[in-house]
C-alpha cells in the first residue's frame, strides 16, 4: 500500500529508544526524512545511523522539549538542515509512579512537564509552518490508561489524557488548512523499558489483551505511519488504541 510519504520530513521526539525508535524506522522505510529530537544523544546517533543505511536523510536534534525556545530551535533545525517540516509525531515521555498519597509535586511535575507541555511546545513551534504550507500530519502518542487510568500513575494518567484534549482541539483549529492532528493509545508495548518491569505487571497485561499478546513499537509505528499518509487524509480528532485488546 502506498502510503505517499516518500521526501516528505518527519520530526519525532523521543526518537532514542522504544516506540519513539520504532516510528522513526518506519517513516524512514516509507522514504521520510527524519529529524530526531531526544534529550539523550547517545541512544538518538545510533537510530540516526540506522536510518542513513536505508538511505534516507537524517538530522539530530539534542533538547528538552520541556523548553519552548529549545522546541522552536528543534524546528526550525528541522527546515534548515531537512528543507521542510511535514509531519509532527510527539512521543517523547517519561513516568514517575507513586499512589497518589504518596506522589510528590516534584514526580507529578516532572512527568506533566515532559508527557503533555513537551507536545505543546512542539505543536506550538511546528503549526506556522504546517499552516504556511498548508499541509501537515500531528500524531500524538498517548496511552490506554489516559483514557481508563491506571493505579500508581495518576501524573502519567492525567498527562495523556491532556494530549488527547490538546490534539482534538487543535484538530479543530487546524483542519481549515489541511493538516490533521491525531492520537495513538498503546496498552503496554514490548519495548526495553517494559521489558526492566516485574513479571508480574507484563503478565497481568498480557492477559487483558483479548487477542493474548501485547503490542511491540513496530505495531505502534504502523499505526503512526498510517495515520501520517494520504490514506488516513480524512481522519482527524481520533484517538486509535494499539492495545491488543486491553482496554475493552
């Protein structure tokens, strides 16, 4: 299937490792340019390099996205080093989970700060030039337990639930010009930071999902992937869970 991103520029944050890695990899294989934001350098040159041997061209960003100067300049090195800016995909996140009793403003702040402020700043810094062109793709990579919650991430929760009011909205403010703004919802995804928790939590999970696996960042990436195509060009405000099932 022809998914027509071939030349077009992607810029994804948290690009380093796990899903973030496993987008950047696919849009690469559909014939995307990537820039690759991530706060960690060490982990983004290696993705870099993987994407230069499929021949695509690719430029390194190291900021937090925390900071909305930091976000304008990831864009705008985006444009300068790539040519274009077509596609947004915020992924970039982090837990810090505690009951809520016993949660402190520090982890609650930190996770907010990184999970939902980071996709507002680059939403913030990308949208002119998407508008300009009149063309765009913003995904956002939210979380089933933004929708059902989840004990012991109430910070984690609450952020991801605010990306997907942050991107319906902006679905409605920027459908006029021709770009969508969409959400994928994992359950839990078989990355390397899943594979560090106990067992136990990876086998309660596992058995939720209705179809007996759980999903990897490749699954997760195709999803993203189509989203950003041509074939996805009349949805817009949706929220997609890539779960196996968990959350039915």
């Amino acid at each position: 299937m022809d998914t027509c991103l071939r030349d077009k520029v992607a810029l994804v944050t948290g690009a380093g490792r796990g899903i973030g890695a496993g987008i950047a990899r696919t849009l690469a294989r559909e014939g995307c340019d990537l820039c690759l934001v991530d706060l960690e350098p060490e982990g983004v040159a290696s993705i870099a390099e993987e994407i230069r041997e499929l021949g695509r061209a690719v430029h390194v960003v190291v900021c937090d996205v925390r900071d909305s100067a930091e976000a304008a300049r990831a864009v705008q090195e985006a444009v300068d080093h790539l040519g274009a800016l077509h596609i947004l995909v915020c992924n970039a996140g982090i837990t810090r989970d505690a009951v809520v009793w016993k949660m402190t403003e520090e982890e609650w702040d930190a996770v907010v700060d990184v999970n939902l402020r980071g996709c507002f700043t680059m939403v913030h810094a990308a949208v002119p030039r998407l508008r300009e062109q009149e063309w765009g793709r913003i995904v956002a990579v939210s979380s089933i337990n933004g929708v059902r919650g989840k004990f012991g991430q109430a910070n984690y929760a609450a952020a991801k639930a605010g990306l997907i009011g942050l991107i319906k909205s902006s679905a409605r403010e920027l459908g006029t010009f021709g770009i969508t703004a969409n959400v994928v919802a994992p359950g839990l995804v078989m990355t390397e930071m899943a594979l560090q928790l106990p067992e136990r939590f990876i086998t309660q999970a596992r058995s939720e999902a209705a179809l007996g696996h759980l999903a990897t960042s490749e699954d997760v990436a195709d999803s993203v992937t189509f989203l950003c195509s041509e074939r996805a060009r009349s949805i817009t405000g949706e929220v997609l869970r890539i779960d196996s099932g968990q959350y039915i």
